[in-house]
C-alpha cells in the first residue's frame, strides 16, 4: 500500500506523529526535507539496525520522485516491515500541493 502526497500533507498539518523514513542521499536531504529519518537507499540493506521502529509500526518511504522510496519500501517488507507505505509522486508532489513546505 502507499500514501499519496495529499493524504500526507492531511496527517502532517494534523500533527499525526509519523515514522518518515527520507531515503534520499545527505546532500538531497539537507538541502529541503520534511523531517524524519535520513539513511540514504544505498545504506538502507545493511543499515537496518538503525531504524528503531518496530517491525508492524507505518512507515512512510518517502525520496525526491517515488522511485529510490518504492525499492526502499521493498527492501523493508523483505526484511520483515509489515506496514510500510511509499509516498507517490515523491517529495516533489508534496511540494506541489503546499508551498509553504
């Protein structure tokens, strides 16, 4: 299942706590990004130690367009995540919807 930037953007101005995994390289994140967790996708496979979430727990993927997102939601489902959700259309389609971000 996956999460569109709209329902997104409806959960974040609720201030709905989520677990936001960016999957995006440091320099992409730290140049815009909506919060969350950083570990780029060429890290994330060996990296998995980090995520301190439980395994049932939603996480949305989330990368610039949707593509490096969808691969990382794979890599998490075949690692055990149960309810992990990509965001469609990426970062860039959140931004589309609500340039205040």
């Amino acid at each position: 299942m996956d999460i569109t930037a709209d329902e997104l953007l409806q959960r974040l101005n609720a201030g709905e706590p989520l677990r936001l995994l960016d999957v995006r390289e440091e320099l992409e994140y730290h140049t815009f990004n909506i919060g969350g967790l950083n570990l780029p996708l060429g890290k994330l496979a060996t990296n998995l130690d980090d995520l301190e979430w439980a395994q049932d727990e939603e996480i949305i993927v989330m990368c610039k367009i949707g593509m490096r997102s969808n691969t990382g939601k794979l890599i998490l489902q075949q690692n055990g995540y149960t309810n992990v959700k990509n965001l469609k259309g990426g970062l860039i389609a959140l931004q589309r919807l609500n340039t205040s971000i």
